[in-house]
C-alpha cells in the first residue's frame, strides 16, 4: 500500500537526503553501506500513523528534528563531578562516555586488554565492523535505522574473543546536552563461548533540554555466547528517543534484555531477535513507568528461526496523567523451527482516566510441535489489595505506591547487577511516589 505523505515531511526527507550529498565518500570505509542505506531512506521516506507498526506514534517533530543531522553539536561541558553521580551500576565498571553523540575520551575509563573495546569513530576501517555493521540491523524498510547507517559517526565497537569472559560490566554513559540529535551506532560481536554485560544508560544535562536522541545496536552472539544488555532510558521529558536494537543468535547461545524507561517525552524502541541456531535462549524484560504527556512506544519481534528454542518476554507499564503506552509484540516460529517454547506477557496499571494503554501481542505460528502463549492485562490496582493494606493501618497514598513497587519489582529483580538493581530501583520508586 503506498500512502500520500505530508508536504512538509517530504521536505524534511529532501533535506536529509540533501545534506547526505554534500558527504565526500571517496576515502570513506563505510560508502557501500552509507549508499545504500540513503537510497532505502529515499524510497520509504518517514512512516506515519497510517502504517501499521507506527500507528499510535507519529514521528513529525521527530522528523523535523533530523533534518539537522549531520551538524556540529556542541561538547566539552561535562565534568567528572557530574558523571560520577551517574553511575549507576558503580565505580567498578568500564565506563565510555559519549556527549550529544560524541566519545568523550578524558571522562571514559581506559581501555582493558584481553578484548575488543573503541569508540567506533577510529575503527570504522576495522575488518570485523565492515563485515558486520549494517549486516546485523539492516535499513530496509527501516526508516530510522536507513538514516543511522548512513550518517553513523560514533558509538561503540565490542569484540570479545572465544572463550573470553569480561569480568567488568560495560557502561555507555549518553549525555546530552545540546538540542542537535545526537546518533550513536553500537556494535557487539561476542565469539563462541564468550560473556559479557552491558549496560547503557541516557540521561540529559539539565531539565530543559530539549534533545534527541536515535540510537542503533546491532549484536551477534555466537555458539555458547552469553550477552546480557541492560538500557535505562532516565532523560528529560522533553526528549524523545528512538531506539533499534537488532540481536542474532547462533546454536546454544543465551541473550538477556531488560528496557527501563521513566523518561522522555517521545521513547520509542525496536528490539528485534532472531533465533539461528539450535537450544537458543532470549529473555526479554521491560518496565516503563510514565505520567504528564509521555509516551512510550515498545515494539518487540522474536523470530524463532530454527529448532529446540525458547523465548521469554515479560513487559510492564504504570501509567499516570496523560500518558501513553504501547505495546507491540510479535512472536514469529517458521514451519522447521519445532519444539519451540515462547512465552510473552504485557501488563499494565492505569493510574488515571486520562491514562491510556494500545496494547497488541502476537502470535503467528507456521510448526506444530511448539508451546507459545502470549497474554496482556491493563486495568487499575487491585481493590482487595489495597483495602488489606488501609487494614494495616498505612495510608491510602502509601499502600498505593507500594502496591506499584511490587508490581515493577518483577522486571527489575531479573538484573543480576546488585548496585544497578538497586539504584534503578530507588529511581523506579521515586517516579511512582511522584504519579
């Protein structure tokens, strides 16, 4: 179905395909894919509400933001004060750090040895990202992701070689700090037997910036491979995001995810699986806790592609004043991909009338030895509950907020990193006393 855009977003379509041909390709290691890329953007231009996966979030500011990709941004206002008190899962982590998109080498920690860890700015001639950036996340049919590859800059690169397993957790830091849209490209390659965490947080300088941010992860896990990723979504509401993150899997490899998401104005993320080999695991948690105008948009796609696999997906929203939730989840087992287990559950609390939750998990299943189910909730807390606790002797208010707590404690109690646990905790807390 092809659909008539609006005037002024094929302008802004004209704009970033314009400012892309001012680029000087000719010495670039990324001009195939950087090509490539803008000619998928020049045929599918921004989806709008009329296309079914963004049908209840439209992307006109988000649009007419991009159109100064490419830009200068504004760095050098961060301090080592101020991200100290944003680390969040500890001192004893890897840090990098990145301002409006851009590595910031003097506040991130050094580099270890016995992996792969660079800024991806100064290793975009390296031969394992040529063969795999791009790859992994393609544009088709992507809008986001087809302007991302082809305007990438900076982000992170992560090799980790066979039968490595990295001690430390991973922190990427995101900061912004500039109304300019920051884009960051992150890139994992995890060989057979390998570990490793990472947890990326994005956060906004002060309480008026208005940013965005758009960010694209590509992750390949092989044979025996365990990688667990951790994103703590804590801007402004003032800032949107929109956020793609694109994982495959090969035989007996393990894949966890938790999304944590308590700010911006506009979230949207895309976290796609795709299962390649036999005896794969994902897991797949999210928490997004909204009120005012936020909206929070998570589309999910397992694609259970091969045999003796299993997909856990748990995602669960608290939603006060104006705010918006969607959820999207789709669980795909294709005919040859027997002996699947996939589970998937979405439930949601509605703090308000004016609250409103567009929820839609699904199954399409083409094998007939699986075991899937898929289920959502949304309504308000429970009165029984509630009145057991005014018993007690704690007030209204009080019981209400605990009731809230120990509805989101299902999804964070899956975060092995005790610090991060805890702090995201206190973060989750805070925002729902606030609701």
């Amino acid at each position: 179905m092809r659909f008539k855009l609006k005037r002024q977003t094929v302008d802004t379509t004209n704009n970033i395909i314009s400012g892309f041909d001012t680029f000087d390709l000719r010495t670039d290691a990324l001009a195939s894919i950087r090509s490539q890329a803008i000619e998928s953007f020049r045929k599918t231009g921004f989806p709008t509400t009329r296309h079914e996966e963004w049908k209840y979030t439209s992307v006109k500011e988000i649009a007419e933001k991009l159109a100064s990709v490419g830009k200068p941004m504004a760095s050098g206002q961060l301090s080592e004060e101020t991200i100290n008190q944003l680390l969040l899962a500890g001192k004893e982590v890897t840090l990098l750090v990145f301002e409006n998109g851009l590595f910031n080498e003097a506040l991130s920690s050094p580099r270890p040895n016995g992996y792969n860890i660079k800024n991806l700015a100064t290793v975009l001639s390296d031969d394992t990202v040529k063969q795999y950036l791009g790859q992994i996340a393609v544009p088709d049919n992507e809008s986001f992701v087809a302007i991302n590859t082809a305007f990438v800059n900076d982000g992170v690169f992560i090799h980790v070689p066979s039968k490595i397993v990295v001690e430390k957790p991973i922190h990427i830091l995101y900061l912004n700090s500039d109304s300019s849209p920051a884009m960051t490209r992150n890139l994992v390659v995890a060989e057979p037997e390998s570990s490793i965490q990472i947890f990326e947080s994005y956060h906004s300088l002060n309480a008026t910036t208005i940013g965005l941010t758009t960010n694209v992860t590509e992750v390949l896990v092989k044979r025996n491979a365990n990688v667990t990723w951790i994103k703590a979504q804590l801007e402004n509401d003032h800032t949107s995001q929109i956020s793609h993150t694109q994982v495959n899997q090969e035989k007996d490899s393990r894949f966890s995810s938790t999304v944590f998401t308590t700010g911006g104005q506009l979230v949207r993320n895309n976290l796609h699986i795709r299962l390649n080999g036999t005896n794969c695991n994902s897991y797949m948690y999210g928490l997004y806790l909204l009120n005012g105008e936020q909206l929070c948009d998570n589309h999910t796609l397992v694609d259970h592609a091969t045999p003796h696999c299993e997909s856990n997906e748990l995602y669960k929203g608290v939603l006060g004043g104006k705010s918006t939730g969607v959820f999207n989840g789709k669980i795909f087992v294709r005919q040859d991909a027997q002996k699947t287990n996939a589970y998937q559950s979405n439930k949601n609390i509605l703090l308000s009338n004016d609250a409103q939750m567009n929820t839609k998990p699904q199954l399409e299943i083409f094998a007939d030895d699986v075991k899937c189910s898929h289920g959502t909730t949304t309504g308000q807390l429970d009165d029984e509950a509630l009145f057991y606790l005014r018993t007690r002797g704690i007030g209204e208010q009080s019981a209400r907020t605990l009731l809230n707590i120990a509805f989101a404690a299902d999804v964070l109690d899956h975060i092995e990193l005790e610090t991060l646990r805890h702090k995201l905790q206190s973060i989750a807390e805070a925002k729902l006393m606030r609701s």
